[in-house]
C-alpha cells in the first residue's frame, strides 16, 4: 500500500513539473517581430539582494529548475522525447487532445511509449535532483 502511494505521489510530482515546463517553454517565442528587451540593456542583470519579497530569488530557483528539465527531455532519444513533449502539452490544458504523427496511432502503443518516457525522465530528474 504503502509504494503505491510513494508512486502516485512521484506521479503527481512529474505532471506539476511538465505542467510547469511546458508554461516555461512557452514563454519562449521564436520567430519575426520586435525583441523583448533594448540591445544594449540584454545583459543588464539589477541586483536582487532586496528583492526577496517580490520573490526574485524563487523566480531564478524556478527558472534554474526549469533549464535543467528542459535540458534532461532534450537529451532523450526519439520517440521518448516527443511522447514526452505530448504529454507534458496535454497535462497542461488539462485534457487528453493532442496527437503526434511521430507517435503510433495506435492508443494502447501510444500510451505504453508515454509510460516510458515517463518512467525514463523520473530517473534523470531523480539523477539531477529535480525530483
């Protein structure tokens, strides 16, 4: 009784960190149009050593955390990656509607491709302290 809870629990824990990468990732956008910040001002980082009611410190934690997810799913090989990124986009709207032509068609092998992919990213999270 007492594992199944233990999994459930890293379970939960996986979905609220995808949920929260495939937001983070978001934020990314790459293509045409105006940059976010002033050239000359991209390096300007303003020091936060009073900014930690504002949260300044737990926003580069999360931001830290975030790069180092990104950078475990990307070292994942095909088709683990992409069923990886399916998953995390589907737990972020809270349904179950995205498809990939890169993954079976075939929901049963969808899905078993999803649980290792899974099952691989809990153990480089565990490996990078993540989880």
């Amino acid at each position: 009784m007492m594992d199944n809870d233990y999994e459930r629990v890293r379970a939960a824990a996986l979905n609220q960190i995808l949920a929260e990468w495939h937001q983070w990732q978001i934020g990314y956008s790459h293509g045409k149009g105006y940059r976010g910040t002033a050239a000359g001002m991209e390096q300007y980082r303003p020091s936060c050593q009073y900014d930690d009611e504002n949260g300044a410190l737990d926003a580069k934690l999360h931001a830290a955390t975030m790069k180092t997810v990104d950078f475990q799913i990307s070292e994942m090989v095909d088709p683990f990656r992409t069923a990886i990124y399916l998953n995390a986009r589907n737990i972020s709207v809270r349904h179950r509607v995205f498809r990939s032509p890169r993954l079976p068609q075939d929901e049963l092998a969808c899905l078993q491709i999803i649980a290792e992919a899974r099952g691989q990213l809990m153990v480089r999270l565990d490996k990078a302290g993540v989880l």
